[in-house]
C-alpha cells in the first residue's frame, strides 16, 4: 500500500547528528570523502538517519551508523541499530523455498497445488499451474491488491492465503512482470506447510542461526525489545513526524524481517560466496544461482547507468556502469533499505534508513558502489532529488486544477449510507455518522469521509491522498453497496452491504408463518428451531429469511432481494417480494 498510496516529497534540509559509534574501517577501500557526501545527502533527503555496510571479498570493510535512530532522546544511530528492511525479506523467503528444493521437498516447476491442495486463485488455470518460481518473480497475473493486508492486523497468514481467491488478475498469466506482495506470503505459507513449521521458525533455524545475524527478528514488537533499534519516520505536509510501527506478521514472508547492517552483511556474504558462510554450505549454488538468475523482465527506462533490468527470484537483476548489480529494495512505514549484490565484483552493500519512501538508500548504494570500484563519481542525490521534485511539481499542478465540484446533494438520508459494507478478499468497511458527517473505518484506519457530489464521498486524512467511496444502490432505490478505485488495472472493488439483522423472538416471527400464493404458485414460509424464518420456494433451493426492520426481510446469500409482509386489521395478508427484476405480490392463503 505504501506505493499505491505515498508519493514521497521530499523537503527541506534537517540538522542531522553524525555518529561515528562503533564504526568499522579496514582500510582496505579508499573511502576519502565518503562520511562528507553522505551526511550531506542525508540532509538533502531529510531522512533522521541510517546505516550502511560495504563488505569486499568476503569480510565487511566497512559499517557505519549516521544521525539519529531516536529523534526525541537524541539516539544515534550505529551498525548494531535495527531497522525494519521490508521488501528485502523476500530473499530470505526465496532462500528458504531452496533449502525445500534442496532436500527434494519442492520443485521449483511443479504446480504449488501439489504442495497446498486448498490453494485457489481467481482464475482456474493459473491454480492448476502456477508454481513455486511464478509466486517468487512476480508473474501470477495479479496486481498489487495491496489494501487487502495493509493495516489488517487482526488477519493471519492462513486468513490472507484463503482471500487470494478473491482477487482479480489485471494481466494473463506469465504476460508480465507485476509486483505482488501475497505471492511471497503464499511462498512463505508454502514453506511452513511443507516443512512443518511456521515461516519464522524455519528461517531462524535454517539462515539466520548459521549466519550468526544473531540479532535479526520477524516483528516490530520483537525488534522493540532490542537494546538498539531505529523508531520510524516520515513526512507529513512537508514535516518529518515520527510515525507507529506497522504490523505486518501475517505478511511476514513479504517484508517483515528487522535487522542491522552487521547482521546482513552476513547475509550478503553468504549471497557473494556461493551460498555458503564460513564452514557452512547454507544453500546449494545451483539453487541459489537460480534466485539471482533472470526470470521475468521488468519494465522501466533505461538510462547510460543502469539497463535491461529483470527480476530473479526475490531479486533484481541488471547492469550498473558495467557491473552485475544484484539488489532489491525495502519499504514499510518508517523504513526503506536496500541490500546490493555485485557478484563479480566480490562487493555488496547494505543501506537501512528510518524514513518512509525516501531515496537515500539508492543514493547510498550508487556512491558506494562507484568509490569501492573506483568509478567516476555521479552525484546521484542531485540527480534523484531533481526527479523528485520535478514529481512534487507536477503534483501541486494536478492539485490546482482539481475537478470543480458542481453543488449537489446525496440522494439519501445520511444516516442510509451508514452500515457495514464486506468484500470477500478486502474484508469489511464501516460506515458510521455523527451528525451529518460520516466517517470510515477500514482495517486499522478511521478517517472522515466528506461529500464530494451526488452518492459520492471522499477520504480526508493528512497522511494518505484521498480515495473516493461510491454507495450504489439496488432496484428499490436502498443503499446496498459501496465501491472504490482500491487497485488499478481491475474493476472498482465493491463492498456489499452486510444485512444489519434486527433481533425478533420467535413468538413475534410465528405470525409470518403461512403459504403465500402467486400465479398459482404456492410459497411456504416455516420457523426452524422456534429463532429462524425459512422460506420455501417449489424448484429453488429454502431462503433464510434475515430481519431488517419492522416486517421486512432479506434473503440470506441474494443480493438485492428482500421481502416485506403487510398487514391488514392487525394480521398478515400478502407478501411483496422486492427483486432485481421486479416487484412481486403473494397473497396469504
């Protein structure tokens, strides 16, 4: 969600503390002017702070820690401070999907449904035949769909699984490369499914212990606990404000992992050296040969620096100034990283910062990258930050020639658009009202949604750009939907409204019980267990019959259908039957 809903703008320099704690130099890289660049880029991009390892033939040459991990208590930063590293935890995913193929437990082309019989995707095909090497380079088809976990804490790995189904695909199958966070959630579920354990215990067990990276963790509440760890930030109205952790265990094969760069230094060691640590052979080369092997080509322009990129399993693949550049990027609130790999160069650099979508880990990166090689020096800050605002140009003009607002009201009471609206992969909106004001609360989110015109409405918050809501409503004019643009490439996903049953007692529902007659067709209406209406229809299946309001009743399971009985001189005489294609009379018998 960070992607689909922050367009980073970065602004205004900072006073920014540099520590040099714990520093780490060998002497074996000519570095002359490097602490200089960089905490002047860390100024430009606003960022409160980070830390960065360069490790050269096998050993880390060095590790750095600049400005501040805690901004209030004037913390500094060092190589042992943790840091959320998002999306760089989709390698150690990939890693452990080649530990399985390893022992012979997973084929990388074999269909993931031989490994996870209840596994269901949108589309019939691409469940029968998408494999272990589809959900790690991003080809399933399907887009982001990232509402569906962001913020939904109260959802497991198992209850995300269950909702891929839901989800439709904006491209075919294999057309495209598409990034896909629940691809690499359902590559962790198939790990833990396989190898009877959960993702986090294999990973411990199998890659983290091995490479000693003694202080890496799979949750925010665990990196907390730790005596050093980095708090989040990020910009609000052009304002660096700390931000809350965020959540994400259920994803956690995607982007969950928090570690320091001392700790994934190790981890890239291992990555340069054929997969193997010290003594130990942690991954087989051929297995891990193929995850930095291209699979999918991704798109993006070309420039004389870096071109023809593709995507690996859990990495990106292509040529810097020349070189293999293996890497991937992280982001989740508070945090962006970056881990680099140049395999022919024997170099690989971490970057972790405690700033939400910022550029300075790839600054970072690319300085690095031409001082270890000796390569003519780009200032990549500059270069960045003007597209950068060049972005933040173009957006204030958007803004200013926003769509004039024609006066005009809702179609209904506020107090109709009020209720419970459900998706069956994005779960449940909320609509409450106070007033004649409404309010919206979608996963961990509440925010206020204002009139925009006619049955539209609009999120106002300051920390996300606004996202109109549309209340649809059925053939007897009743609000019954919502839907939004939540994903780009498919349909506006849409929100059906979840019957508010209204609670009647048996002895009031025995008077509802009866046959009704219509065209010579007699329905039967029957109490089940003295709590429950049951209607019968001859040649269609029995209706649950759900209270909504005084003699009115939805059926269970059909939208747009609902019934009302009427009374006359106090007992029920007729049913009308108010459906998508018409509005029905039976008469009691």
């Amino acid at each position: 969600m960070k992607k689909l809903l922050y367009t980073f703008l970065l602004l205004f320099a900072i006073c920014v503390y540099n520590n040099s704690f714990s520093q780490i130099n060998t002497g074996d890289v000519k570095l002359d002017g490097y602490d200089r660049y960089v905490e002047k880029a860390m100024k430009d991009w606003n960022v409160r702070g980070f830390a960065v390892a360069i490790v050269k033939n096998g050993k880390i040459v060095f590790a750095n820690g600049y400005g501040l991990r805690d901004e209030k208590n004037k913390l500094p930063v060092t190589p042992q401070t943790l840091f959320a590293i998002g999306s760089c935890t989709k390698a150690f995913t990939s890693a452990s999907v080649c530990l399985l193929v390893d022992d012979g437990k997973i084929d990388f082309d074999k269909p993931v449904i031989e490994y996870l019989p209840t596994f269901r995707l949108f589309d019939e095909y691409v469940t029968m035949h998408i494999t272990p090497r589809d959900l790690l380079c991003h080809r399933s088809g399907l887009p982001r769909h990232d509402l569906v976990w962001y913020g939904a804490d109260d959802l497991s790995r198992k209850d995300l699984f269950d909702r891929l189904q839901y989800l439709e695909p904006s491209k075919g199958f294999r057309e495209v490369w598409q990034y896909q966070n629940g691809m690499f959630m359902t590559a962790g579920y198939l790990v833990e499914q396989v190898s009877g354990q959960s993702w986090e215990s294999f990973v411990q067990k199998k890659i983290l212990d091995p490479l000693e990276m003694k202080s890496t963790n799979f949750s925010i509440f665990d990196m907390q606990k730790a005596p050093d760890y980095s708090k989040p930030y990020g910009e609000i109205k052009d304002k660096v404000e700390e931000l809350p952790y965020r959540n994400i265990d259920a994803m956690g094969p995607a982007g969950s992992i928090n570690s320091n760069v001392m700790d994934m230094s190790n981890w890239v060691i291992m990555q340069l050296n054929e997969g193997k640590f010290k003594d130990n052979q942690i991954v087989t080369s051929g297995t891990l040969h193929q995850t930095h092997t291209p699979q999918m080509v991704m798109p993006g322009e070309m420039n004389d620096e870096v071109f023809y990129s593709s995507y690996g399993m859990g990495w990106m693949i292509t040529s810097y100034r020349g070189h293999l550049r293996i890497e991937h990027g992280g982001n989740i609130d508070g945090f962006s990283a970056s881990v680099c790999l140049l395999p022919r160069d024997s170099v690989g650099i971490v970057v972790l910062t405690n700033m939400d979508g910022t550029s300075l880990p790839s600054v970072v990166r690319n300085y690095s990258i031409d001082k270890i090689l000796d390569l003519s020096e780009i200032d990549w800050s500059e270069r960045l930050l003007k597209d950068v605002n060049k972005m933040k140009d173009e957006l204030k003009k958007s803004e200013e020639k926003k769509e004039e607002v024609s006066e005009t009201t809702p179609s209904h009471p506020i107090k109709d658009y009020v209720g419970k609206f459900e998706h069956p992969a994005y779960g449940t909106i909320e609509i409450t009202n106070s007033g004649d004001d409404l309010n919206i609360h979608y996963h961990s989110f509440d925010m206020k949604l204002h009139h925009y015109k006619y049955d539209v409405f609009e999120t106002k918050d300051e920390r996300y750009p606004p996202i109109k809501i549309s209340f649809l409503t059925n053939t007897n004019g009743d609000i019954d939907k919502l839907s939004s643009k939540l994903q780009e490439g498919v349909k506006d996903i849409e929100f059906k409204r979840v019957l508010d049953k209204k609670t009647v007692s048996g002895a009031e529902l025995e008077k509802f019980i009866g046959e009704y007659e219509i065209s010579g067709t007699v329905i039967t209406v029957d109490l089940r267990n003295k709590t429950t209406l049951i209607m019968t229809v001859p040649g269609q299946p029995q209706y649950e019959l759900i209270p909504t309001n005084d003699n009115e009743f939805g059926l269970k399971g059909l939208d747009g259908y609902s019934v009302k009985f009427n009374p006359a001189t106090g007992k029920i005489t007729e049913v009308v039957f108010y459906q998508p294609n018409g509005v029905f009379t039976a008469k009691k018998k």
